[in-house]
C-alpha cells in the first residue's frame, strides 16, 4: 500500500476494526489511570505511589521483553490482540474491589504490564501487514493521533467524572471499553497466521533482542526512542501531585500538542525534512519543563506542557528508521521491543521522578527529570555524529 491521505487508510481491509479497538483501549487506559492515580493519591497521599499506580504496567515489560516477546511474531494476532483487551477489562474490574489494599493495586497494575508485554509487538507488526512498510508511518501517525485526542477527551472527561462519580465507578467504566475493545478486535479482524513458525520461548526472545540491539544504527534508534521519551513522561507522572484537582487539564493539554505534533510529523513534513527533525522534537519536548523550576500557575503550567508535547513527534520519525533497519521477518519483535523498552523506561522514569518528588516537591522533580531528558538527548546526538564521521555512507538517526 501507497497511502497518502489518512482516508485512504481506512479503505484498507482491517485497518478500521484495529484502529477502533485500539481506540476503546486507550479510552479505557486513559479514564482508568487518571482514576487510579486519584484514588492512591486520596487514599495515600504519596506521590510516589500515585506516579507508580498510574505508570506501573511499563515496569513490567522489562521481564516480558525480556522473556516474551518472541510471541509478537510467533502468536496469531487476531486471538492475542482479543484476549489482552479482556484480560486489562478483567484487572479494571479488580481494582475497583472496595478496600483493595496498595499492594494488591500495585501486583494487578504490574501483572496488567506484563500481559500486555507482547501484545505492542503484535498490534504494530499486524499493522506492517495492513499496510506494509511503505504505509506505516502514515498508519501509525493515525494511531498516535487518536491516542492524542482520545487522552483529551478521557483525562476532560475523568476530571469532570471525579467531581461526582468515585474513581471505582470510573474504573468499572474503564473495565467496559478494555471489553468492547476485545470485541472489535475478534469480530472485525480475520484469522492470520503467526508471521514466524515455531514456539515463543525464552531462548528465541534472547536470540532476537541480541540481534536487534546487536546493530549500532538500531541500538541509537532504541535509546532515543526510550530514554528521552521516559524521562519526560516521568513530569508527566507527577501532574496529580503538582496539581491534585486540575491533572486532567494537564494531561488533557498534553495530549492536543502530542496531536499536533503528530499530525505535522505525519502527515505535514515532507519526509527529507522530517528526517532531520529527530533530535530538535526531542528537544523541543523537554526544555518546557524547564520552566517548573518556577513553579508555574495552571495556565502557564499548561502552556509549557502543550509546547513540550508536540516533541513526542519525534518518534514517529525514530520509528520509520527502525522500521527500515529491521529484516521483515522480525517486524513484530522489533516494534514489541520499542513498545516494551518504551513503556518500561516510563515507568522507571515515572518512579524515579516520584521519589524524587517524596523528597523534594513536584516542581523540583519535574524539572531535574527534564534536565536529564536534554542531556540524554545531546549525548545521543554527539554519538551520532561520530558515527556518521567514521561511516559517512551509513546515514543514521
């Protein structure tokens, strides 16, 4: 597929049925984390365990790429995609049991994580077969486009919902969309075969993972989409804390400018331009938070956070580079290793920078996390260019 117009994606068989289950997913996630993380912060008081209640299920993918993931080539799509939407509607449920004690929330939010380990691998490798390589970028920016405007609407509509329904209801509402995600994906997807024959095992994951982190160009491509990333995410963590009754607005504004920036990555950028923009949308997605040093009221608050956002752009461009540099045959795995990498250094960012916060203040924490974003990011950049001086006939991102 030649796709250059987001319409034409929802021409192609089966893209529909996936995007909107992936839909009811987010939805789920979004209305449902913003409700966890209330109920522990009301419940605890600590901003520690709010960022990891709400952040947590990254921390697990490190033990499934590490032992899993070989199932994102090796499992049909159709059945995984189903049973780890029912599988997240399930553990929603469970958390909005009345009297839950923390340790409980914390082993389900982790189990959640570790579900749903591969489950990135076969949704993003499903969607290579959609569309093909040469269609991917453009699919994916519809992806995070919606996941943009559906984390606007959810984290708005989480926050009006607090206001008068308790965080368990909201749970149960967010256990309901993970269901009819597994729904739309069993009914409207078709029955593929496993991109890769043979069992998913311990030893084919290793196998894998060596090869793909193996290469120079792919190890770069990896760390700049996991570390920067996750350390922002890891201000993200402490919206609850620096703001307990207008998170959502934070959150809500943090999701119209990843919209914006996807939407100029993908769709607005002519692709010699967008190859350059890696690094300065890394950048570009830190350096607002510098600003909390401040202390920042609501409003400028949520203009920095808008800003920074936009910067999240900068993934798509990382992705299409990965997508190049990886064999066919190990599209699933590639992509499941960005998502589990991803997800995981969130996640340990989200804890750091709560504990960091447990022992200075919010505002503190989020800008000593941004800081360590731009260093992360100018030290990937140096690497770069010395590989690109050593090998000037391999370009690189």
């Amino acid at each position: 597929m030649r796709s250059h117009r987001y319409r034409d994606l929802f021409r192609t068989p089966e893209f529909t049925p996936l995007f909107l289950s992936s839909c009811a997913s987010v939805a789920g996630q979004t209305v449902g984390g913003l409700a966890l993380g209330t109920l522990v912060f009301r419940t605890t008081g600590s901003p520690l365990l709010a960022s990891v209640s709400m952040f947590g299920p990254a921390l697990a993918q490190v033990l499934g790429a590490t032992f899993f993931l070989s199932g994102a080539d090796r499992l049909p799509p159709r059945a995984t995609i189903t049973a780890v939407a029912l599988a997240f509607g399930a553990g929603q449920a469970a958390l909005a049991l009345p009297r839950l004690p923390v340790w409980a929330v914390l082993a389900v939010v982790l189990g959640q994580g570790l579900v749903s380990a591969a489950a990135g691998g076969v949704r993003w490798g499903l969607l290579t077969e959609i569309l093909t390589k040469d269609g991917y970028l453009l699919g994916r920016s519809a992806f995070n486009m919606m996941n943009g405007l559906l984390q606007i609407t959810g984290f708005a509509t989480a926050g009006a919902l607090l206001a008068v329904l308790s965080p368990r209801t909201i749970l149960l509402l967010s256990s309901a969309l993970f269901c009819a995600a597994g729904l739309l994906a069993r009914l409207g997807l078709t029955p593929r075969p496993p991109r890769t024959a043979g069992r998913p095992t311990i030893a084919a994951t290793w196998k894998a993972n060596s090869l793909l982190l193996s290469d120079g160009s792919r190890l770069r491509v990896y760390l700049g989409l996991w570390v920067p990333n996750g350390l922002v995410v890891g201000c993200e963590s402490l919206y609850v804390s620096y703001a307990p009754h207008s998170a959502g607005v934070l959150f809500a504004c943090g999701a119209f400018g990843m919209f914006v920036g996807d939407l100029s990555v993908g769709r607005l950028l002519p692709p010699r331009l967008r190859r350059r923009l890696a690094t300065p949308l890394l950048t570009l997605l830190a350096t607002p938070y510098l600003a909390f040093a401040l202390r920042p009221s609501l409003p400028v608050a949520a203009c920095c956070v808008t800003v920074a956002s936009v910067g999240f752009g900068a993934s798509l461009v990382q992705q299409e580079r990965l997508i190049a540099l990886t064999p066919d045959s190990l599209n699933g795995h590639a992509l499941g290793l960005h998502s589990a990498g991803m997800l995981t250094l969130q996640g340990t960012c989200a804890s750091l920078a709560g504990a960091t916060a447990q022992l200075t203040s919010p505002a503190t924490a989020m800008t000593l996390t941004a800081a360590a974003s731009l260093t992360m990011t100018a030290t990937l950049a140096l690497w770069t260019r010395g590989s690109r001086q050593r090998h000037p006939q391999t370009a690189s991102v």
